[in-house]
C-alpha cells in the first residue's frame, strides 16, 4: 500500500527529536544502525496506554487487563503480519536482538549441542551473535567455526561445503552487518545448512530495518530483530520462530504466565508463545512496536528502501572527495545497506565523531560490537555514519563539510 509519494522531508516533520538544536546547530542524526528515532505516533501509542489502558496482561478480570491483553497481542499480530510469520504465536516478545539469540543459544542449544558439534557463524557477525554460541560451545564441548570475510567484508563462500558437514548443528548468520553494512547472502547459506540437516539462525537486527523481511520465502528456523531500530521504542524485540521447533524447545526462563501447571516437584508449560515470555512483559513496548509497524506499513518498505539507497550513493560519491577517507565494505551498491564505516587519514574515530558533535552531527566511533571485523581490517576501531528514512540530502553534505574540516585538521 504506497499511496504517497516518499518525502523524507515530509517525514522528518513526524519524529520531535529531529527538531532541536545540538551546539546551535540542527541536528543531522546519522547513527540509525545504534537506534532509530522515534514518530510521534509511536509517542502517542505510548502516551494512550499508559494513560488509558495500562494494567498487566492475561492476569486480571477487570477492563484495563483486558485492553492490556488486546493491545499486546494486537500488536504481536501485526508484527507477525509485518515479517509474514505464519501465525502471530510464533512471535516471541524479547527486550532486543541479544536476547532473541540468547533465548535460542540456551533454550534450543543446551538441549541440542554435545560434545564434539559443530556451530557454524561469520566473521562478520555482532558481538550478540558471536559471544552467546562461544558461551554454548564451552559448555557443551562443541566448536565454533567460521564463514570468513574478504577484503571488501563479504562472506567468502567458495568452502562453505566443508564448513558445514554432518557434525554442524547450528548455523548463525547476519542478514546485514552493523559494522559494514554488508547485505549477506543468507538464502544460499540457509539451504546448504539445511542439505546437512542444520538449524540456522539469522541476526535480523540490521536486516529487518533495511530490507523487506518475509521469514517464510526466507526459510530460515528463527530469525532475530530489534524494535529500537525501526521506530518501536527501545527494550522491545522478537524472536520469530517455526512452530515445530519452538513447541519442542525448553523454556528459556522460569516465571509467572510461561507455564500451565504448577506442582512441588515440576511444572508444565503454557501454550506459543507464552511459553517465552516469563514474568511482566515490556506491554507498552509491545504496543509502540505495533504503533511503529502501522507506521512503516503506512509509509511502504518500498520507499524506504529506494530512499535509503539513494542517499548512500549520494554520500558515497561525496565522501570520495574528501582527502584520506578509507570506507569500508562492499564497492558494489547492491552489496551495502544504509551503513558506512570509514576512517579519515590518522584521525582517530572518536575525535572524527567529537569534532562533528559540536556541529550537531551524530555518528557512531568504535568497533561497533564487532571486533572481529576491526581485526580483519586492521583497525581498532572506525567512524560510522548509518542512514534512516527520515535523513536527507542536506544531512549528507553536513557530513562532509565536517568531515572536510577534520581532514583539513588532522591533514
Ligand atoms: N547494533 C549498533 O550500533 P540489541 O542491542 O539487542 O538491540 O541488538 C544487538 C545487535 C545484534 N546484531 C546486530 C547486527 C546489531 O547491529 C545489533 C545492535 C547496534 O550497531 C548497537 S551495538
């Protein structure tokens, strides 16, 4: 449903935080890979349940119980809808990406990983995805391997093969790398897991913000995001998952509305997807998460995606220009989401991002949670400038009139 023609200045009138001054200057925020901004229709959505509905979910017979329930399992459906899951109960509220993949290194691992097995990853994955399964692995006496990465931050498959073999159980794999931008292609590595007989994971943390996700046509087991990253606000997360292994998988943690019945010795578990969801959930979340996809849906992943596009084009041609700038990551634009990562000559990424802070610029420095990649690259840390459907031409040329001033400084 793309009614209106895409305006992200149109858009940029949606989100109150774009509109302030940093330093005296108007803010260009270019650190959407960390966070997104957030429209006020998700404010409002906030504002309306905690001033009208608010009580806790499934637990009371009364009014505002009953609102609460609805609007947290509204908003799982249309989160569900959103990422074409086949039933809304394959939807697991998380509080963010870490621990959707913590859920599965624990819940799905402990019971499916011994001794001697094989966990497959990628050099390029975020820390979330790296440190759960190395915790996995010592516990259960497994190994980690690895999908290694090219010069341009591209997963070098020609060996994937004999990465993968009858010992590999589980496989987990960025859609798209926070710390390059990297589009990954997760399609050919999902169906070699599954010839072995692997279950695959995906990091959808970046990839569910940049790309238009259909986890079924996708055909991985979970697939992992954030809300934070796409408007919802921050604590909120999913864990998507297919059904047959999300029935058969033990609970990740033990509490109130996640189990059935309650005896001294042992407990049964409740239905999908409550079964995950122990204690008080983040409802308000769930809700702004529900309010963000109305959002987007609104607006159409199309437009967005041509957006974004455009304006990393734009500003990989302008930021060519400048003296010294090294970018990282694929050359080839069908290969980069909305990410770039760079240094500037001998200018460290932490004074890059303070000198364009005093004029009111946002970027990321530092590895990124993602060390591995810094390592292959040589570096120990690089500046980040990460685009949203909200940021515009004018933002990219502040970026590089500040960054012409660093090189002009460090030069
Ligand atoms: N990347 C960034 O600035 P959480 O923090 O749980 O919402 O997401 C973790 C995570 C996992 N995988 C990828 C690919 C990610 O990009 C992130 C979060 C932020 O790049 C914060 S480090």
């Amino acid at each position: 449903m793309m009614a209106t023609r895409f305006d992200p200045r149109v858009i940029r009138r949606d989100f109150p935080t774009l509109e302030q001054l940093i330093h005296g200057k108007p803010l260009a925020y270019l650190d959407n890979a960390a966070t997104s901004q957030k429209p006020q229709a998700v404010l409002d959505a906030l504002d309306a349940y905690y001033e009208h509905d608010n009580a806790n979910v499934h637990r009371g017979i009364h009014e505002l119980s009953r609102r609460a329930t609805i609007g947290y399992e509204e908003a799982r459906e249309k989160v569900g809808r959103w990422i074409n899951a086949k039933e809304s109960a394959e939807v697991i509220w998380t509080k963010g990406t870490t621990e959707s993949l913590n859920l599965v290194a624990m819940a799905w691992g402990l019971d499916h990983v011994a001794e001697g097995d094989e966990i497959l990853i990628s050099v390029l994955e975020h820390h979330s995805n790296i440190v759960p399964w190395q915790i996995l692995a010592r516990r259960r006496g497994a190994t980690l391997r690895y999908i290694e990465i090219d010069d341009e931050g591209r997963w070098i498959l020609e060996d994937l093969d004999t990465l993968l073999n009858e010992r590999t159980r589980m496989v987990a794999i960025s859609h798209v790398s926070n710390a390059l931008g990297t589009i990954n292609p997760v399609q050919r590595v999902i169906e070699a897991a599954h010839r072995v007989g692997a279950v695959v994971i995906v990091d959808g943390a970046q990839g569910a913000v940049h790309t238009k996700v259909d986890v079924q046509a996708l055909g991985a087991d979970f697939y992992a995001f954030s809300g934070h990253k796409m408007c919802a606000p921050t604590g909120t997360g999913v864990l998507w998952g297919k059904r047959e292994l999300l029935e058969e998988m033990s609970p990740y943690q033990g509490g109130g509305e996640m189990i059935n019945v309650v005896s001294r010795d042992e407990s049964t578990w409740a239905a999908l997807p409550h079964k995950f969801e122990a204690g008080t959930p983040n409802i308000a979340g769930a809700v702004g998460f529900g309010a963000a996809v109305d959002y987007l849906a609104d607006i159409g992943m199309d437009g967005i995606i041509a957006h974004e596009k455009a304006l990393l084009a734009y500003a990989l041609e302008r930021m060519a220009e400048i003296p010294g700038m090294n970018v990282y990551g694929p050359r080839s634009l069908e290969e980069r989401s909305a990410v770039i990562s760079f240094t500037l000559g001998d200018a460290h990424p932490h004074d890059i991002s303070t000198i364009l802070d005093t004029q009111g610029i946002a970027v990321r420095a530092g590895h990124h949670c993602a060390q591995l990649v810094m390592k292959h690259f040589g570096v120990s840390s690089t500046a980040r400038a990460s685009f949203y459907l909200y940021n515009i031409e004018e933002d990219v040329d502040r970026l590089v009139e500040g960054l012409g001033e660093v090189a002009r400084i460090f030069g």
